[in-house]
C-alpha cells in the first residue's frame, strides 16, 4: 500500500526530495526515435506518417487528415445522451474560460500612445491521447480555450478517434481532425504533411514519446507544457472521511501506472483507515491492476503533525491536482504557494476537474506547478506591444534616448532619433 514517512523519523526528508524532484523525466532514454519520427514525418509527410501507424499500431489509415464529411458522420453516431453530456460539460467549460480573456490595453503619457495588443494565434493543434483509454474529455478541455480565445483552425489530432471523441470535437469548435497519435502526430501539426497544414501551438497531454517530441519541436511551433504522469495530492485532518479520501487516490491512480497517489494526513490512525479503504477499494477497480501498480510504484503517505507542515510538504511538491479535505481548506490554501488546481473542503472530488467544473484539466505536473498554470486561453493567443509618438514627444525625450544609445556604443539608434528631432 502506501509508502508511509512519519515526521521525524529517518528517510521523512529524503522521500519528501525525492518526489519535489518527480518531473525530472527521463525523455533523453526515448530521444534517439523521437528524433528519428521527427525527421521522417518532415521528410516523407503523410507516407511517413502511414508507415509508423502501421508499424506501431498494426493498422492501416484511410486518411491522415480525415475529410470533414467523414469525421462529422461519424460523430453522429455518438449516442444522444452521451452528446448532451459532452455539450453540457461544454457549455461549462466555455463559460468558466470566457472570464479569462484579455481585452488588451491603451494609454497616453506624456504624448506616447503606449499599450498592448491580443490576437489569438492563427492555428492551434489539440493533442488526444488513444492508448489506454479515451479522453473526449480532454477534447473539450485543449479544444473549448482555444475557441473562446478566437482561433480560426483547431486541428484535434488523435489515433483512431471515436464517434464519442468527434462529438466532442465538434461541440467543441473543432474544425480538423487527424487520424495520428504519438510523436508522428506532434511532427504532423508542427512541420506540415501533404494533407495537414502546420500549426502555430501544439497542447495537449500525451505519453512519454508525445512529451519528448512537443519538447523538441518547440521554437518551430509553441507548446503548453510537457506533460508527465497524472498525480494528485489528498491534505486531509481527522475529519474526513477515509472511503472518499481513497476513492480521490484511486481516481488518479487508475489512469496510469506510473501515476502518483499521495497523502499528507495528521495522524498515523487516519493514514491506517486510508490504507485499509485503499485494499477493498482497488479489489472492485474494472482498472484494478493499473491502479494497484500506481499505488505499488508511486504511493506515499506523510504523517505531519500540524498545518503548517502539511502546507509546507504540498507547497513543496506542487502537485497537478491538489485536494484539501480538511476544516477551513481556503486557509490552508493560503499557505501553499505552488498546485495546479486546488479543490476545496470534503465535498470537491477530484473527478469534477476532471469533466465538467469548468477550469481546463491540462495541468502542469511533476511539480511544474511552481511555474507553470492550467491551460488556459491565454495559451491560444499572441500580445503585441503598441508604441506612437508624438513630434513633441519624440523631441522631449530625444535626449534620454541619445545618451543610452550612446552608452551602449550604438551610434545608428542614436542617430536613428536625432534626426526626428
């Protein structure tokens, strides 16, 4: 069961290091074939990208982009009430993201019209992971904040998508669809084939080839973040309730095995209650075998002693998803400083991020927190800085502008605003 570090005694610091230090993946023992994927996809385009579906997927593809005709005909298939599920976590989703735009702004100052601009990018491709299980989810939560933000293009690329999938993409605001996964996919939406056309911005989570090739592939096109296993961290005092506290590890650890169930508690007593719901819990998972080895791999528990210690082992490991099921959690919040999302008191399950509360479930991961944020509209757009100045304006600080042109040795700048004097 859970890995057990009780304040003060041997090995508590050290496991608390080891996992603030979780994200530091290893991409370089996959590098080589990313690298090689990469290359091939430029080269070849859809041929390549065919080739490496069969090689890896033992499939064959009738399209690499697939027709708009197609894919929306296959949507329709998707059953009516799942559609009006998908529509109504949508409909969420937008609301919640509508509040993060960004208007941009103007003002004058002493004859200088200064401000900023903000225009979504052109073409933003959303990643769908197809391997252990199906994500329409994640669909609506890259998709959605792209549409609010304004793109024109959203290129959903994903491996053998689903009519529950498309549904999704199309409630969404999708506009494209690629039958692609892995680093095959990421190449495709970075570098253009003969049937898809480059985007500006690639989001989306994937798996450890999907997060080397999004890194290597940055600069020629942006990206969110680089997405690692799924993790969430359970605060939680002797009033909540041991059964919810396990079902919201579990909820995490059925996604992967290398996902991290974590627990901070109070009390040894507490922490006994968990571990022996965890047992019967993972015993009726249809998952069961994955999330016993999350919990094997990845599973640990920190007895704390006091509040403050609690806060201080969730600031230090920054998790993706951090739910704190204790008396007056907004309190404890304010002493955390690093989470990807925070979910607050005994009746917020993880779940509710997941699908339908509203904030975007792409999160940043493997501590990233401590730098990073949710992915958001403001990921889908571009700020340009607006400068005009007036003859007087230039004139009046033609001076200042001189002298630091000339501190730097740069006689044309200097030149460049004398002869606007």
């Amino acid at each position: 069961m859970l890995k057990m570090h009780v304040r003060g005694e041997a090995g508590y610091e050290d496991a608390l290091t080891a996992l603030a230090r979780r994200g530091d993946a290893d991409l370089e023992k996959v590098e080589p074939a990313v690298r090689a994927i990469l290359s091939e996809v430029r080269e070849r385009g859809d041929a390549a990208i065919r080739d490496l579906t069969a090689r890896f997927e033992s499939r064959t593809q009738d399209h690499v982009a697939v027709p708009e005709a197609d894919w929306r005909a296959v949507a329709a298939r998707c059953p009516a009430e799942v559609r009006e599920k998908l529509a109504a976590a949508a409909e969420r989703i937008r609301r919640y993201h509508e509040h993060q735009r960004d208007p941009g702004f103007q003002y004058e100052e002493d004859g200088v019209l200064l401000g900023q601009r903000v225009r979504p990018v052109r073409a933003a491709g959303v990643y769908a992971p197809g391997g252990k299980a199906r994500y329409p989810s994640t669909v609506l939560m890259t998709a959605v904040p792209a549409a609010v933000a304004g793109v024109e293009r959203i290129v959903l690329a994903t491996p053998r998508p689903t009519p529950e999938v498309l549904a999704a993409a199309e409630v969404a605001g999708v506009t494209e669809v690629i039958d692609a996964g892995g680093a095959q996919a990421i190449a495709a939406l970075a570098y253009g084939t003969d049937s898809v056309r480059r985007v500006d911005k690639i989001v989306g989570p994937g798996n450890i080839y999907v997060a080397c090739a999004k890194r290597l592939v940055f600069g020629v096109v942006d990206i969110d973040s680089i997405a690692g296993p799924s993790e969430i961290l359970v605060v939680a005092d002797d009033d909540a309730d041991p059964e919810v506290v396990a079902a919201d590890l579990l909820s995490q650890a059925e996604h992967d095995e290398d996902a991290y169930p974590l627990l901070v508690t109070l009390s040894t007593e507490f922490a006994a209650k968990v571990s022996t719901a965890l047992e019967t819990q993972l015993a009726a998972l249809s998952r069961t075998e994955i999330a016993s080895e999350s919990v094997r791999r990845n599973g640990h528990c920190f007895v704390v002693d006091d509040r403050p210690e609690a806060a201080r082992i969730a600031d230090a490991l920054a998790a993706e998803h951090l739910s704190l099921q204790v008396g007056q959690p907004e309190a404890l919040l304010e002493d955390i400083g690093a989470a990807g999302a925070a979910f607050l008191g005994h009746h917020t399950p993880e779940a509710a991020g997941d699908y339908a509360a509203g904030p975007s479930h792409v999160l940043p991961t493997g501590g990233a927190a401590r730098h990073a944020s949710p992915l958001g509209v403001y990921d889908f757009v571009v700020r340009t800085s607006l400068i005009r100045y007036t003859p007087e304006a230039i004139r009046a600080q033609a001076d200042l502008l001189e002298g630091l042109a000339e501190l730097e040795g740069l006689e044309a700048h200097a030149k460049a605003v004398a002869a606007r004097r």
